[in-house]
C-alpha cells in the first residue's frame, strides 16, 4: 500500500465520492458505510437537486453528519420491514485487492457495515489508490468482540499466528471492543472470515472477502478508474 500525501488524498477521496454519484438509483434508499471518504461523499449527496430518498447509515457519526447536512435518514430495520429495498450500498476500505475483497474496520463500523452490504443490492467500494494492495494484510485485520471473550478470542487469534492488539477510544456503536490483528496469514480470505466469524464472542470480523465489493471505484492521480468484480470470489 502507498502512502499519498494528505493533500492528493483527500482530492482523490473527492474524486473517487463525485464517480460514486453516477451509480444512485433515482428515488431509491441508499445505504452508505462510514469513514473519512463516505463523509466526502455524504456531503456530496447533499449538493444533489434530488438526493436519495433516505439514507440507512452503518455508523451513528455517518447519520449524524447525514441529517446535519439536511439527509434523511432511516433505520434499516424500518426500511427493510416495509418491504422496500435498498439497491445500493457506497463505502471506503482500509485496503482492496483485485478481486474486490476488503479489510474494512479502521472506523470501528465493521459489524453494521456489514449488516447494511447484506441488506443492498450492489457494493461500491470508494477509495484513493493507496488503499489498493496485491495481498490483504498489511493494514492489522479488525475484529469486534463482546468484551466478555476479549482474551478468548485474543487466544484463538494467537494460536494462528496473529497477534491482537485491543484498540484504544472506547466501545464501538454497539458496546464492544475492537481487537486489531497483526501477522495473521490472509492469502485465503474467505477461509480466514469464515473461521473467525464462527467462534463465540467474535461479532464481525473486518474481512469483506466471501462478500466482497461489486464495483470499485479508484481515483489516482491520472484518473479514476472503475474496475468490476469478476465472480472469482470464493
Ligand atoms: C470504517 C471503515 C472505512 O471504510 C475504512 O476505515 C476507510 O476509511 P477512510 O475512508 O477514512 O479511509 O471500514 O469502519
């Protein structure tokens, strides 16, 4: 992964969000994750004659800076108990590789990021070139888990190599702990999340790879680029 300098990244953050426009569905619920670049893109939405009918946010600080842009926002239970759908789903990642699969979590959203991709249609991945790595790995792997299991799960990550590291600035939106994991052998990802996400106490980990993204949307300094997921997957 290669490191930009703050100024060019947060001008292909902009970039990468204004691309993202072009894949609303007109008069559709949006579902949008969290971070640095989907708060680019919120504000974006904001600038829209007619932005999306509501928004369903995977983070409290998304919806709050949703609504204080004017957006509204709505649960995803409400919208999904209504029977309507919610076609796509916009978010950044930690880092991306060529098919598409993710490490998502250095917000701490991971869990209700994952829950709102599951309830949408389409993933567009948003993000600057840095982001864009061979192998997944080198940015530590996220895992949210009930504080009860903490050091259960810290064992369990150790027996396969990775070394956890409790994540310090309080509780996610849903009242756990973050462990961040180094060393961990991520060439199978599926496997990896698949594996972790079973034992107890682990709510999420912050591999996007047996559900990746469907659409990557990657601004470099020469343009921006959307590259689509082959089905590879798995
Ligand atoms: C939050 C996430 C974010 O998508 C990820 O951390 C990227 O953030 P940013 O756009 O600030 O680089 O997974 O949990």
């Amino acid at each position: 992964m290669c490191k930009l300098p703050a100024m060019q990244s947060s001008e292909l953050k902009r970039a990468a969000a204004r691309a993202a426009l072009d894949e609303l569905v007109v008069g559709a619920v949006l579902g949008v994750g969290s971070g640095s670049t989907v708060d680019v893109f919120v504000d974006q939405l904001a600038t829209l004659a007619s932005p999306p009918a509501a928004l369903v946010c995977a983070s409290e600080r998304t919806a709050a800076r949703a609504r204080s842009q004017g957006l509204r926002v709505r649960e995803l239970n409400e919208v999904l108990a209504g029977g309507e759908s919610i076609p796509i789903y916009v978010d950044g990642a930690d880092e991306i590789d060529s098919q598409l699969r993710m490490i998502k979590g250095g917000g701490a959203a991971l869990t209700r990021e994952k829950i709102v991709a599951a309830a949408s249609g389409h993933f567009v991945c948003i993000a600057d070139v840095s982001k864009c790595v061979e192998r997944l790995g080198a940015f530590p792997l996220p895992i949210e888990v009930v504080p009860m299991a903490r050091e259960l799960v810290a064992r369990r990550v150790r027996a396969l190599g990775g070394e956890p590291r409790l994540r310090d600035g309080g509780l996610t939106d849903n009242g756990n702990e973050i462990l961040d994991v180094r060393g961990l052998d991520l060439s199978r990802p599926e496997q990896v999340e698949a594996h972790i996400e079973q034992w107890p106490g682990v709510v999420a980990a912050g591999l996007f790879a047996v559900h990746g993204a469907d659409t990557a949307i990657i601004a470099a300094p020469d343009g921006v680029e959307r590259r689509k997921a082959t089905g590879a997957r798995g």
